[in-house]
C-alpha cells in the first residue's frame, strides 16, 4: 500500500509512453517547436554573431525520434506517504500564502509611501516580485500534484517549469547584486549617491537584469531540447531540475553538463563577487566615517542585504551540495525546499524586522487601510 501511488503513478507514465510512440500530440509538437524557435531567436538578439553559425547550433526544428516516447515525467521529491499527503499540503499551502502575501505588503508599502520612493526600496520592490515568481513556479503544481494524488508533469510543463524557475532565480541573484552596488554608491560615494543612482539607470539596472536572466533561463531550455531521448522518467525532486533531465538522457550529455555547470558558475559566480567586493569597499570606507550615528545608519541600511544574501546563497550552495553528494534523494528535495521555499519566504520578515523604515512604511500602509470608508451596502 506505501507504494501504491507510486506504482499507480508509474503506470500512467507507461501507457502515456505506449500512446504517444504511435503519435505525437500535435499541439505538443507545436509548443515545442515554438519554444525551441524562440530560444533560437533570444540566442541571436542577445549575440549578432551567433546568426554566422546559427545553422549549426539552432537547426531546424525536427520532431524527435525518441522524445515520442516520454510525453510526462514523474516528481519523486515527496513522500508518498497518504498520511503525510494532508500535512504537506497544509503546510505548502501556507508557506507559499506567507510567501505571496508579505512580498506583496513589501511592493504595497514601497509603492504608496514617498519616504521608501529611493532606488534601495525600488530594488527590494523588485526582488519580493522575483521571490513571489520563484515560489509561484513550483509550489502550486505540487499542490496540485498533492491533491490529485499524481505526481506527473508534462514534457512541455517540466519545460515551462524549469524556463521560469530559472529566470526568478538568476533575476534574484542579479537584484542582490545590484542591491550591493547600491549600498556601495550610497556609503562610499554620498554626495554623488542622488546623481549616479538616478531614476534611469535604476530601471536601466533592472532591465538588464531581467534580460540576462532571461537569456540564462533559455540557455538551460536549449540545452535540455537537444536531448533526443530519456532512459527514465523520474525525477528525484518536486521540481524538474536541469541537471536531473540530463542525468536521465540516454545520450552522452557531458558537454551539455560542462555547459550547464559553465552557466551556473557565470550567473551564479559574478553576482556573488560582485555583492562581496561590493562589501569590501564598504568596510574599508567605515574608519572614514568619524560619527558613531554614522556607523550605525552604515552598517543598518547593510544588515538586511547580507541576511538576504547569506540565506539566498547559503540555502542555494546547500541545495547544490546535498544534490551533488548525497545519494539520498529525500535530502536533495528538503534543501531544494529550503531554497526554493523558504528563502522567498523569509526574505519580507528580514527586511520588515531589521528595517525600521518599511515597519514604519507598513504601520502607515496599515493605517490607510483601517481608515478606508466602508461601502454603504455593507
């Protein structure tokens, strides 16, 4: 019976294999091969020159041999427990709630109070929208997925899934980041602080940062389209991971893996030195701060940045470790957890608890909501 969902599971997979090897979905096909055009064509925008050999990296989509026979994959991150079902869904479902709601009461207060209208909050504003997209990725499909007693996504969805996820995680790194530099003009450079964040470049900096995680998150889609075939279909993780498609490839995939790991250490690497050498030039400029009050406010406006940086970076090196050294795929999935549920999370009560301008922002913002008229039919 512990097994029962899985073998129920299992089974679907193999007859939706046996169904789609006489006959591919059209309207899969057509979504695949628009995603792989797309892809394509943020390839050539992002780099002109890739349109020299754009042939023979970005060929003309064909509809895969093999692919025919994988049309869903199966999630095996979660117990399977069915007395464990309830209490996990309970719990998602109110950690992804706490999730939306105080990113959102982050945005709302920074939007409708002048006090926070500074590049600092409009950057914070920025990061509760990346964390309410990371949990939105993978969160709802497992309580789906919980409620329904499945654990199957669809080729096409494990894409989408992965495209996005992806993106709000690179967009996330990037805003820290920037976050950085920001603290960085503001302590070391004050009197030049209102000229060099201006309005422009603040947008200008969100803006690139979306597109280079755009371009990261369609690098990963590429890659995982160029596998023909599948040797199995389950996924030791709630989500689908690239890293784990390409383990389950039935082709050599070591190159994609040294691209993949290539990426990684581009998106993932640069950021980080530059939010720690960012940090370096703030500590060597504190001694030339003479006033304690100015010490103090230096190292505030910083101590919510570093507790985000440290949970975003920690939780995300721990969810890379345990996948990359433990054999047991339940610690895999309880980090991935961590990172992909926790952090965003967590990120509102950080910059709420040690901020005391958003507290007073959300004090204001909750005053203005008790003294909203009640309409008259109520």
């Amino acid at each position: 019976m512990h097994h029962a969902g899985k073998t129920a599971d299992l089974l679907s997979v193999v007859m939706a294999q046996q169904r789609g090897s006489a006959a591919q979905p059209q309207l899969d096909q057509r979504v695949l091969r628009s995603l792989y055009q797309i892809q394509c064509w943020v390839l050539i925008l992002f780099f002109p020159s890739f349109q020299f050999s754009s042939s023979q990296l970005c060929p003309r989509y064909t509809e895969p041999e093999n692919l025919t026979g994988v049309l869903e994959f199966l999630l095996l991150g979660l117990p399977d427990d069915p007395e464990l079902q309830p209490v996990l869904a309970g719990l998602f479902l109110s950690m992804y709630l706490v999730t939306v709601l105080g990113n959102l009461l982050i945005i709302l207060a920074v939007g409708s109070d002048s006090h926070l209208h500074t590049p600092m909050y409009f950057f914070l504003s920025n990061l509760s929208l990346a964390d309410i997209g990371f949990a939105s990725t993978t969160v709802p499909k497992m309580l789906m997925n919980i409620q329904a007693h499945s654990r199957l996504i669809s080729y096409v969805g494990c894409l989408i899934q992965m495209s996005f996820s992806i993106l709000f995680a690179c967009m996330e790194s990037l805003l820290l980041a920037v976050m950085a530099y920001d603290r960085f003009v503001a302590i070391c450079h004050p009197l030049h602080y209102p000229v060099i964040m201006n309005p422009r470049l603040c947008g200008f900096l969100v803006l690139v940062s979306f597109l280079l995680s755009l371009l990261d998150s369609q690098l990963h889609n590429l890659i995982v389209l160029q596998l023909t075939c599948f040797n199995d279909v389950e996924v030791s993780n709630f989500f689908c991971d690239p890293s784990q498609l390409l383990n389950l490839a039935c082709s050599d995939t070591s190159i994609n893996n040294m691209v993949v790991y290539f990426i990684g250490a581009i998106f993932g690497f640069l950021p980080l030195s530059g939010i720690l050498f960012s940090y370096y030039k703030i500590v060597s400029s504190i001694p030339r701060v003479l006033s304690s009050g100015g010490k103090y406010k230096a190292f505030s406006t910083c101590s919510s940045h570093l507790s985000v940086v440290g949970l975003f970076y920690g939780t995300a090196l721990g969810g890379y470790l345990s996948s990359a050294v433990s054999l047991s795929p339940r610690k895999g999935a309880a980090a991935s957890v961590m990172y992909m549920v926790v952090t965003p999370m967590l990120n509102p009560f950080v910059y709420s608890l040690r901020n005391s301008d958003v507290q007073s922002a959300l004090w204001r913002l909750q005053g203005r909501i008790i003294s909203l008229p009640v309409p008259s039919f109520l």
